[in-house]
C-alpha cells in the first residue's frame, strides 16, 4: 500500500494510480453534500442546469459538519454513511465527479460508474470528526443554506486524511477486506 499527496481537482493521472488500501492526503477544494443536496443537485443535472460548483474533477465528502467554535472554519466533520448517496453517485460520476469522501461500503451501480469514469471513493475516519476537522482550512456555504448541516459547501483543506476504499479498477476494501479475514478463519 502506497501513500499519496493530491491536489484537487483530481485528473485521471491522480487516480489512475491508486488502489484499495492506499492512503491519500488531499489539499484544495473539496465539497460537502449529503442525500437532499444531492437529490438536488441531480434535478439540476436532469433539467439542464448549471450546477453551484464545477463538477469536472471534484470530490464530494459526505458530511453535516457541526458548527464552527470561535477560531475554527468549522465544526467536528465526521463521514456520513455513504449508501445514501447511491441513488445519485452514478448520475454525479458519469458528468465528471473524480471522488468521493466517507463511510462504509458502495453499490454495485456506484462501483460500476467509478470503473466508467475513472472514480475513486475514499473512506474517512468515522469517529476522528474532530481530528479531521483540522483538515479544514476554510469552509463556505455555497448552496442550499436551507438544509442547514446539509447545506453544499466549498471546503479548502490541507493534507485531508483518507484511505483509497474503491479504486477505479473495480477492487473493494470491504469486500476484499473480509475474504481475507475468511480466508485466515478469523470469521
């Protein structure tokens, strides 16, 4: 397993590289959205809409942040459970989204479009949401401040911590991850 610095927004070289396992500090831009933002922002894909944000390269971290205490850009920012954003990855991915950031494992339909368009899922730290705040340089509002947590925002971080979890090759951590537990008698 390798590690690597990254910019954003991701190019198909950056993500050609990697595979599961891999650890990968990210700097730059990156976006957070969950479930009712990404409802919206597939409505605007469908209507022909221009989007809050250029998606061409970017990486999507699943997060509610807290609020920000005085001083800091933001709140504890811990991943969110990744499956909820399923229904919608595929449409993201397949008009230029290069990553993904949080938890858990992804469907078949979300693998199958990161192998179509060169994607990469990262998993964060569940339980580090403070730790990984740190990450967090600035943190804007850029969309939907009426979903308050779930709002979009543009988030300029340095050296963000995560771990390659699907690589565009079709390999998955959690599945990949229990054979060789399996495979050891371990479960």
């Amino acid at each position: 397993m390798a590690e690597y610095r990254l910019e954003t927004p991701l190019k198909d070289e950056d993500i050609e590289k990697l595979k599961i396992g891999d650890t990968v500090y990210l700097s730059g831009v990156i976006y957070t959205a969950r479930d009712a933002a990404h409802k919206r922002l597939v409505d605007l894909i469908k209507d022909g809409k221009e989007l809050p944000f250029d998606i061409k390269g970017a990486v999507i971290y699943y997060v509610g942040p807290a609020p920000a205490k005085p001083g800091y850009p933001i709140g504890s920012a811990g991943p969110t459970t990744s499956y909820r954003m399923d229904p919608y990855a595929p449409v993201l991915l397949d008009n230029g989204l290069k990553g993904m950031i949080g938890k858990g494992p992804r469907s078949k339909e979300v693998i199958d479009a990161m192998v179509r368009n060169k994607a990469v899922y990262f998993a964060a730290t569940g339980g580090a949401a403070a730790l990984i705040a740190l990450s967090v340089v600035s943190a804007e509002v850029i969309a939907y401040e009426d979903l308050g947590t779930e709002a979009v925002r543009k988030l300029v971080v340095k050296d963000f911590p995560c771990i390659v979890a699907n690589d565009m090759y079709g390999n998955d951590m959690y599945k990949e991850g229990v054979e060789q537990f399996i495979k050891r008698g371990k479960i």
